[in-house]
C-alpha cells in the first residue's frame, strides 16, 4: 500500500512499475488519473489551486486503502494526490490497484476514487478570470460513494 | 486546544490556527461551536451554517456530539472537494 502526497507531477508508468516489480501473483492492473480541465460548471479557469490537511490527508487515504484490502483480494494498491497550483491538463490524482484477475483490480480502482473525493481532505480553489472560488461538494460525489455502501459490512459482490 | 481552518472557513476566520483556551463548559464539538460563533463577527459568519462545516478531531471526522478535550486538535473545513 502506497500513499503520497506532492506537490510534483509524477509520471504513471514508473509509479504502476514500481507497485508491480517481482510480484508475479499480479494479472491485472486498474488505474485512474485524474487532470484539471478548463472548464467548470461556473466557467473558464485558469488555474486552481489544492489545499489539505496535513496529516489528516495521509490517514484518510491510508484508511481508504485498507478498506478496499478489506474488501478485495489486492496485491498492490497505490493513491497519490497532488496539492498547490495546479494548471489546465495538469495531473491531480493517481489512483491503481492490483489483483490476481481484473475484476478486483476495476471495482477496487473505481472504489478507491470515489471513496478518496468524499473522505480526503483537500480542497480545491478556483483562480477563474472573475477571481478565486471554492469548489463546491457535488452530490453526485456523494452518490457514487455511497454505492460502494458505508461499513465494512456491505461488502459488494464480485461476480 | 488546537484549532485549525481550512478552505473558506480558513479565509472567513481570517487564520489557519490557533491555541485557544476553551471554557469547561465546552464539552462536545457543537458546544465548540456554540462557543466560537460567539467570539466575533468572523467566527459567527464562519459557522453561520452548521450544515456546511465538516468538522475532525484530531484527524478523524466528527459529529456535533463528539467529545472534545484540553489537549485535543479540532479541525473545521468545508466539505472535501479532491480528485
């Protein structure tokens, strides 16, 4: 289990590389990056900027991992976040997870990025050509979080 | 007790942290609150919708009847907005 918060930009292939390396029990890997777009629900950007919770971030995201361990038979899981100023195209978050057969390997990685928007720390400011504006929580977020369910109980089938 | 703002609730207060010395009748997170929202105008705007305050103490989230002690770290922000 890997998690790393940076303000750099990080390059995917040696991350999944490095979760990966000599573990030959791995048959497929999942990832997700997610990049700034330009446009918002409220306009153009040009910048934006990530703020967190140092230290809150790193256990909430370590909280996150275990839980999709919990869950799935993982090999290698990994969430690397980034925070500060932030352009357009820009990478913001890397999320992948490893298993012995895909299907694991998708449900974990969908499960890792709709738990990390709901449950991390950050926040993200937009610098937009009419000044700074904090981002909203959507409530679709919430709705794509809540179908992975709330406990360890509710445990989702894998067919 | 360590209180920290994060996002708006940061700029609202106008600080990122603070020490405070929290009366002894304060004893769960909505008290805080209650406490806070009276200690001027910009806690009172910070904190003028509960609903929209997320609240962690000492980095784990909260609820308005979690229990807050002297050397507790108590975090106030917005909803979390990454990925």
């Amino acid at each position: 289990m890997v998690v790393r918060v940076q303000t750099a930009p990080f390059d995917a292939g040696k991350e999944l590389a490095l979760i990966t390396e000599g573990n030959f029990n791995i048959g497929g890997v999942c990832s997700f990056i997610g990049l700034v777009r330009d446009i918002t629900p409220s306009g153009k950007i040009n910048a934006m900027t990530l703020e967190h919770y140092p230290g809150m971030t790193e256990k909430a995201l370590q909280k996150i991992e275990c839980e999709a361990h919990d869950r799935w038979p993982l090999e290698s899981t990994l969430i690397l976040h980034r925070y500060g100023k932030l352009y357009p195209g820009d990478q913001i978050v890397f999320v992948a997870a490893t298993s012995s057969h895909r299907h694991a390997a998708f449900e974990a990685c969908h499960f890792l990025i709709d738990w990390l928007k709901t449950q991390a720390p950050f926040w993200k400011l937009e610098d937009s050509p009419s000044g700074g504006r904090w981002v909203e929580a959507r409530a679709r977020d919430d709705k794509a979080a809540e179908r992975w369910g709330h406990g360890p109980n509710q445990k989702p089938n894998l067919t | 007790m360590r209180l920290l703002y994060f996002a708006w609730v940061r700029e609202k207060i106008g600080m990122s942290r603070e020490d405070a010395n929290v009366p002894d009748g304060v004893s769960n997170v909505g008290d805080l609150i209650d406490w806070l929202s009276g200690r001027g105008r910009e806690y009172e705007e910070a904190f003028a919708n509960k609903a929209s305050v997320r609240v962690a103490v000492n980095q784990e989230y909260a609820k308005m009847d979690t229990p807050v002690k002297l050397n507790d770290e108590v975090a106030f922000f917005p909803p979390v907005t990454g990925g």
